[in-house]
C-alpha cells in the first residue's frame, strides 16, 4: 500500500516520497504525513467500502467544490484547508477501493479536548460568522448540499436496538437505553417531518465542530469539510450549547458572533433537532462500527466506552 501510494504522490502530483507516517484521524478517513523532498504534506485515504464511511466519501464531488470556492474568495482563506490539486486540476485521485486528496501538511497542534482560551473563542466565532455570510447565491452549485433534515439513519439504528442479542458488546453498553433511545429516535423523526415544512434561512454550515477539527498555528484553522450543507445556523452553533463540545464557551461565542450577525435570535426547534440529531448519529455510528468495522480490541474497548458515554447524555438533549 506505502509504495502504491508513492507512486500515486509522485504520478498525480509530483511529489518524490521520502517517508509515510499514519497519524490519528477521525471516522471518515485514514490520515498520513507525506515527507518530501520539496516538504511536508497531509494524505487523506478515504475507504470506499468501509460501511461506517460510505455516505462521507458519497458526498466528497458535493461539497468539495465548495470548499475549494470559500478557500479562493472568502476571508477564510487563512482559517481553512483545501485539497492540493492533481497536475490535471482535480481534487481527489480514485480507484476502485479508495479515495486520495493531498493537503498542506500545517504545523500546528489539533486542540482535541483541550478548552478553548478567550482569544480563540472569538477566531472560531469569526470563522462561523464569516462562513455564516454565504448561501444558495454563491457561484458554485449546492443545491446537493441543502439540508433536508435526514434522519433514515434512524430505522437502522431501530432494527439494531431490536436485534442487539447478536452482539454481547452491545447487549452489555444499551440494554439499559433502549426505551430511551426508541422514545428519542421517535421525537426526533418527528421534528423532522415539522422542519421540512418550515421556512427558514440557510446559509452554509460546517456542521462538524469540535476540538478534532480546529488546528492552533498562526492562527486557528477549521478543517475536515465533509459535513458542509446549507442549513439553518443552528447545525454550527448547537456545538457550543450544553453537555455539546464547547458548551462551557457559549456567551463569549455568541456574544462575538452577534458582532457580525446582530439580528441573530435562536430558533429553538432547529436548536433541539440538531443537538438531538447529533447525540443519535454518534450512537448510531458507533453501533455500525463496532458490528461492522472489524475493530482491534482496544478500537473496541473506547468505541464502547464513547458509546455508553453519548447514551448517558441523551437525557441532556431532551
């Protein structure tokens, strides 16, 4: 795989291989530090048949153009990255099993779980209130990225719930969740429906905010794209509620973000689904992975762990 991929780096790119490290990355993709004689750089290898991954890499042609338009036109030029370009201009190399995109290799450190400091909670507020400015109007088709308030994942954790005597893993962790998660996945489909039906503004969302996708170098940069859509602003803002990823950071952000966006009042129903939406997607991602992904045990042991853990605060969200 090392050499193939060399030989990927060199043909598409350009770029003479020196040494290959896999670093950490999150669901969507395995992640490589590429050496170089001309620098460093950041391999994504996306696994087109991974089940827990498939409907990510399904949207890369939607969003990535996008990003690559926000990266060349906006002030966010400096607070994101976008794909190194093939010598043929495309974003992405494909074969039949995989999907590689080339990034900038940044020097910096992922915060993770780290809390943010004052000076970064108002860079991240300015990230989102300027991404927060654009919307169906911009030059770049993203009628495939407008939200539709999905929620099919929920049948499918249902038929889980329903059959977890296969997996004594999964037995031991929801046994005692299962009416609340049922009751939960019931609300949710419900609000669903409702906010299909709704009129409201969109503007385009990361959807994906936490301390795993901002870097802190010269300045803080927002990455990993995948989730991008045109939503109501609650799909970004609901990571900075309670028991949510920067929830303890909630009236400095606000108050920094309502700098840019003045007349910005909370929608409620749109806060609720979203900050229930995500609680059941974890759940039901980490449900598919541990049935489906072939994990080593100790992958096992913490996706079992986070998934007692989000099960634990499903009450907060309700």
């Amino acid at each position: 795989m090392d050499k193939y991929m060399d030989k990927i780096l060199y043909n598409e790119y350009g770029i003479r291989v020196q040494s290959l490290q896999q670093v950490p990355a999150g669901w969507s993709a395995s992640a490589w530090k590429v050496h170089s004689d001309c620098g460093d750089y950041f391999l994504k290898v996306y696994d087109k048949h991974k089940p827990s991954t498939k409907s990510w890499v399904a949207r890369i042609d939607s969003y990535m153009p996008v990003v690559l338009w926000l990266y060349e036109n906006t002030k966010l030029q400096k607070k994101m990255i976008a794909p190194i370009l093939t010598k043929d201009g495309d974003y992405k190399i494909e074969d039949s099993s995989f999907i590689y995109m080339v990034f900038p290799f940044i020097q910096g450190s992922t915060l993770c779980n780290e809390k943010l400091k004052p000076e970064q909670i108002d860079e991240i507020a300015q990230i989102i209130s300027e991404l927060h400015l654009y919307g169906a109007e911009i030059p770049v088709p993203a009628n495939s990225l407008i939200e539709n308030f999905d929620v099919s994942f929920c049948m499918i954790l249902i038929n889980r719930l329903k059959n977890i005597h296969g997996s004594v893993y999964l037995q031991e962790v929801l046994k005692p969740y299962i009416t609340e998660l049922i009751q939960a996945i019931e609300e949710l489909q419900s609000m669903a429906r409702w906010l299909q039906n709704s009129q409201m503004r969109y503007t385009l969302c990361h959807t994906d905010i936490h301390g795993w996708n901002l870097i802190q170098s010269e300045n803080l940069l927002l990455i990993d794209w995948e989730g991008l859509k045109l939503a109501p602003v609650e799909a970004d803002l609901f990571s900075f509620t309670e028991t949510f990823f920067f929830g303890y950071a909630w009236d400095e952000f606000i108050a920094s973000y309502r700098g840019v966006h003045k007349d910005y009042e909370i929608n409620a129903d749109a806060m609720h689904f979203y900050r229930l939406r995500r609680r059941l997607e974890d759940i039901s991602e980490f449900v598919e992975s541990i049935l489906f992904d072939n994990l080593e045990q100790d992958d096992m042991s913490q996706s079992l762990n986070y998934l007692k853990k989000e099960c634990e605060l499903l009450n907060a969200v309700r």
